[in-house]
C-alpha cells in the first residue's frame, strides 16, 4: 500500500500542512514507511487474542470525593494582588 503525492498534498491540506519540495518527499516516503508497517500489522493472525480493554492490570483507588473548603474567603483574598472587596480584580478581557 502506497501514497502518491496528490494523496499526501490533500492530508497536508486538511492538516493545513505546508511542506517545501525536499520535506514532501521526505513526508511521502516516512508516510508510505508507516502505511507499510501498518498493514504488516493487518495481517497478523489475532484469532485468539482477547481484545485489550485496560494497559494495564492496575486498578485506580480514589477517595471519596468530599465537598470541603480549606482556604477560608478572607484567606484566600489576603495574597490577591488586587481585590474589590470579596472578589479579585482581574485584567479586562473582552471590549
């Protein structure tokens, strides 16, 4: 399986890829290599193997998720660069 150039300047499109002379064909023969590898892959007998559904057979422990506030308000505003009252002063974003 191989691309041609036509191929490679409409996926560089799509990507709004621009590429000179010299990397186009440096992409197109990288991007045949990749193709090559990927149907080498493709015809692997994969019968018996049992589809992947985790990397790995680790199993996250996660803590309760407990709604609690560690920074009281005035705490929080005391290191504030700039405050107004309760809240912090922020540049203006939108006009």
């Amino acid at each position: 399986m191989s691309t041609d150039l036509a191929t490679l300047r409409s996926l560089a499109h799509l990507a709004r890829l621009e590429f000179d002379e010299t990397k186009e064909q440096q992409m197109l023969g990288d991007l045949n290599k990749i193709l090559d590898w990927v149907d080498q892959l493709r015809q692997l007998d994969t019968t018996d193997v049992e589809p992947l559904v985790h990397l790995s057979q680790e199993i996250n422990v996660l803590r309760p998720d407990e709604a609690r506030n560690t920074v009281s308000h005035q705490d929080g505003l005391r290191n504030a660069p700039r405050k107004d009252s309760d809240y912090f002063r922020v540049p203006k974003v939108l006009d």
